[in-house]
C-alpha cells in the first residue's frame, strides 16, 4: 500500500520540475511552486510514516477463574455471574460507574407500592432473546418464580422477600412477604435476570452444567468448551448499539504465570483474574503493556461448618490463633490490609468485632474443651489452587503451621479446583473463601453467611438472635436502626465463629496490550465486554490514510497543473 504513496511523490516531482526554458515562459513563479511541493512532500511524509490503525474483530481475553455453570438461578460465582452480564440484562442494574441501582434497559418504568411491599415494572415491548423467542412478563415471571422454588445457590436472594409474581403482557408485579430496603439492590444480581425458557430446562437446575442460555443482551455464547474457551458473538436479535467489537474469546488458564506468559507473548488482549504481587510487578514495570486498577469490596476468609465443628469454644481458638498480619506480609507484601470483620470498611456500619489473639487465650480455649498436645483436634482444611490466584497455597500453608503451632491442631490440607469446589461447600468442613457482594449493603457481607443463605456457604448456621438482626437491617426503614443491627449483628459473628476475616482481597486488577481501549473496572466488579475495542496494524484494504492523502495529491497536482495550462 505503502508503494502507492511513492508514486504520488514521482508525480509530484514530475509537476514540479519543468525545464527552467519552459518555466521562464510560462512566467510561473518558482517560489510558488516551491512552496506548493514543501507543504505537499511534509503531508504525504507524516501520512507514510504514521501506522495505519484498524479495530480488531476479535478480542480475547484471559483468565484464571472458571465458570460453575451458566445458568441464573444456580450461578453464584464471580466469573459465572459476569459472564451473564455480556448475555442478557436485568430489571434493576449498576452502572459502569456506580454501585446505585438503576432501572434496565429491558424496563420502561416501574413504580413501588405505599407501603413498599408492590413492585410494578411494564417491560420494553418488541423484544426478542437471542434465540428468538419474545419477551415478555410471563418470561420474566418464569426466571423468579423459577430463581425462588428452585434452591439454587443465589436463590435466597429473592426467595427471602418475594411472595409471588404476576405476569400479564409486558406488566410484571412482584408481591413481597413484607419490606426489604435492598429489594431493587437484590435485584442487581443476575439470579433476577432473564433467559429464555426454551433455552433452559424448565423445573430443574443442576441437570446440565453445560447448558448455554439465550439471553438479551449484546452477545450470545456461541460456544462454550468448558475449562478451555468461550466463545461471544454479537446477537442479531440485541436490541441495543451494537458492541465494539464483534467476536469475544475467553480463554481459561491454570495458572497466574501462564497467564502472564500469554500476556506478555500477545496472545491475549487482556489478562483479567487472578494475579499476585509478583504477576502484578511484572505488568507494571513493562513498557509494552498497560494495567487497570480499581479498589475492591473483595475480602478473604476462613468459613467453618458450625454442624461439622460444633464446640465453639474450637472454632473461637482457631479465630485467637490466625495472624492476620503475618499472612497479608509474608504472602502478598502488604499489598492486603488485615480485617477483623466481614463488613468492609467502605461501609460506615462496619465493626472491627474480631480481634488479635494470644496464644495464652487459644491454651485456655482449648484446654478448657479437654484438648492438649497429646489429643489434638484433628480436621481437614480445603483450598481452591487457582480460582484466588497461585498464592492460595502459601495461605493454606500458613494458616495451618498458625494452628498447629499452638500444639492443639492437626490440619490436613486438601485442595480441589474450582468448579468442583463449590459444589463442597456443605460438606468441606474448613476451608478457604472469598466475598464480593451480590448488592452493595453491608447486609450483603452477613445475611449468606449467618441468614437464610448460610447452609449454601457451608456454615450451616442458625440462630434466632441473628435472624433478628438481619430481619431488622433488611426491612426498617431506620436508617439508625439498620446500622446498630448491623453493628450488633457483627459481635455475634465474632461470638459464634461460623466465619474468620482474614484481609482484604487485592485491588481489582487487568493487564492490557496498549492497544486495548474501553476496558472498565467497575465498582460492582463486572467488566462489560461490548465496550471494549483493541486497535492493530492491517496493511490490507484502503485505510484512510490512502484516502487523505491520495485527495491532497489530487488537489496539489491540478494545482501546478493548472498553472501550466494557464500560463
């Protein structure tokens, strides 16, 4: 292509030098024409010498998470849940900006009862999922009715507050047991979001974890080999702008360095979940790669099973034994801040209940429970390898040599990947976790682990003095009143122990090329794919920069031209 740009200068220079016998005829000013062939050779150099740019198709993406299974009403992991993001759309969803809850695009207008106990949403008309069904309020009443009966992981979101659902034509009325400050915030979570009815089976979850469902947003999955790749393609059907870019490939890695290796090779755009420190350092001391941060609500913690581990004088010894500042220095170099509580500190509610033990306390805990060196309290502890980056190992190792340098605790690390990780949580026992809220209430960060959502988060615990609180902070009205539940509800977590906070989670973080523009980091944690556009060098075609500067040529050549003729 670059040749055509040569030959405009060969014409040029034809244009230009005419012999002077000619030139003095003609009586052509020579500093004219000189100044005419500058300005002309100083367009076409810069236009030679700048790279022509054109957007990929294709974008592809890496990671070290994993997907459980794609389906809403049973999907209750990261990298499930942002997935359905790119494929369909909610009542109630967060901007890329914010944490608010905002009405959908699927959503004209909604209105909410007196006594905030009736939400009434009339539905964007004309719509279709991508596999051309229609949607309306009987397909929107299909997904929660289904999301309620079903018990799903993120089930009790809206099984906790939602007493039935009506459907006629694009009108949609949800009826609550009774008032739920969080209600439109619940609704955020992709176990409220629609798919098609045909694209799923109908009264079971669980029976194909493979299954794909059609959705309504700007892609559709196109193919999915678990644990390998996922395939988006734009949906003919979308409503909307179309996306950026028309292709999105996901591709799943192992590991943090094999990811970073994909990185750094180009074979991926992006790099997105989960790197540790060393990963991190190397992206951001190299030149040829850009990096995205964002503060996170993420925290890490321990969860026990209060029916596995049932002495909480036990559990309590093993909240007084972890050193919450050794692991945050020793592993991620002070990167992480110790907690002391679930709440985050983004949270003006949030309590710091738990605290620094001794090990004169744990001596005494356990003591008093008959254990010693000679009859120690023996129990499994679980890890996910990848799913939290490749220094969840070095964690597990540390917190086990924590326990069991007290000589009260025999702990035997077991490990297994993600996506059969969270099919254990009921049965694990002890094990290793992470929290980004379903909806941005400090109740979010005690309700699935104390409440109604505690059996599926493996604590499996129960109290009437807990549901009280959570009752009080989800449905007054008081905002006083909501903060002291919360605040109380915190000291009782530090008293029974079902959970220990460890520290917070690393800031959100992406490698890119430099190619790479429209990547977000959002305050809810998603990343929206349609927004994201990754620039390269293509010397095919006819950019525009042919364009341009074949019009100058034209334009600068008819002037000298013109000049000869007339003189």
């Amino acid at each position: 292509m670059k040749y055509l740009y040569l030959i405009q200068f060969y014409w040029l220079h034809r244009c230009y030098f005419i012999d002077i016998r000619e030139m003095k005829t003609l009586k052509i000013k020579k500093s004219n024409k000189f100044m005419m062939l500058v300005i002309s050779v100083l367009v076409l150099s810069i236009l030679y010498n700048t790279p022509v740019l054109a957007n990929k198709d294709t974008v592809v993406i890496g990671t070290t998470d994993s997907i459980r299974n794609l389906d809403p009403s049973d999907a209750y992991d990261y990298f499930s849940s942002n997935t359905l993001v790119q494929i369909t759309h909610g009542l109630m969803e967060m901007p890329v900006d914010s944490t608010d809850a905002v009405k959908g695009p699927i959503v004209d207008s909604f209105t909410v009862s007196d006594d905030a106990t009736i939400y009434t949403f009339e539905l964007k008309a004309d719509i279709k999922f991508s596999d051309g069904e229609v949607f309306d309020a009987d397909a929107m009443k299909w997904l929660l009715d289904r999301s309620v009966t079903l018990g799903g992981d993120p089930g009790f979101l809206l099984a906790d507050v939602i007493d039935n659902v009506v459907a006629s034509g694009q009108t949609l009325t949800i009826n609550l047991s009774s008032p739920d400050a969080t209600f439109l915030q619940r609704l955020t979570y992709t176990v409220a979001w629609p798919v098609s009815p045909m694209s799923l089976e109908q009264n079971t979850i669980g029976g194909d974890p493979d299954s794909i469902p059609a959705g309504l947003g700007a892609y559709k999955i196109t193919s999915w080999t678990k644990g390998t790749e996922l395939i988006f393609e734009t949906n003919p059907e979308y409503f909307g702008d179309a996306p950026q870019t028309d292709k999105i490939v996901v591709k799943f890695y192992t590991d943090a360095s094999t990811l970073l290796t994909a990185l750094e090779s180009g074979e991926i755009d992006v790099a997105h979940k989960q790197f540790g420190p060393d990963e991190i350092e190397s992206i951001t001391g190299n030149a040829d790669l850009n990096s995205v941060t964002k503060e996170t609500a993420g925290i890490r913690y321990l969860v026990l099973n209060v029916e596995k581990h049932t002495e909480v004088v036990v559990r309590q010894a093993i909240a007084a034994a972890v050193d919450r500042a050794a692991i945050t220095s020793t592993v991620f170099a002070d990167l992480n801040e110790p907690i002391y509580t679930m709440v985050p500190k983004i949270f003006s509610s949030s309590k710091d209940s738990f605290e620094d033990g001794t090990l004169a306390q744990v001596t005494s805990l356990m003591e008093g429970a008959g254990y010693s060196s000679t009859n120690k309290y023996a129990m499994d502890f679980w890890y996910s390898p990848s799913h939290y980056g490749s220094e969840e190992i070095f964690v597990a190792e540390l917190v086990r040599d924590q326990l069991e340098v007290t000589g009260f605790f025999d702990i035997t690390i077991k490990n297994t990947e993600w996506s059969t990780y969270v099919g254990q949580f009921e049965t694990m026992g002890f094990f290793l976790l992470g929290w980004w809220f379903d909806y941005p209430d400090p109740s979010n960060y005690i309700d699935p682990f104390a409440g109604a959502g505690a059996f599926s988060l493996g604590t499996n615990y129960t109290s009437t003095e807990m549901d009280g609180y959570i009752s009080t902070m989800l449905t007054d009205t008081d905002p006083t009143a909501r903060a002291n539940a919360q605040k109380s509800a915190q000291d009782l977590m530090a008293e029974d122990v079902m959970t220990v906070p460890l520290f917070s989670m690393l800031k959100q973080f992406s490698g890119l090329q430099t190619t790479v523009t429209g990547y977000v980091l959002e305050p809810s944690e998603n990343v929206h794919y349609n927004s994201i556009v990754v620039a390269s060098d293509d010397d095919g075609g006819l950019p525009i920069g042919l364009f341009t500067s074949t019009a100058i040529f034209l334009v600068i050549s008819a002037g000298l031209m013109k000049l000869r003729r007339r003189n």
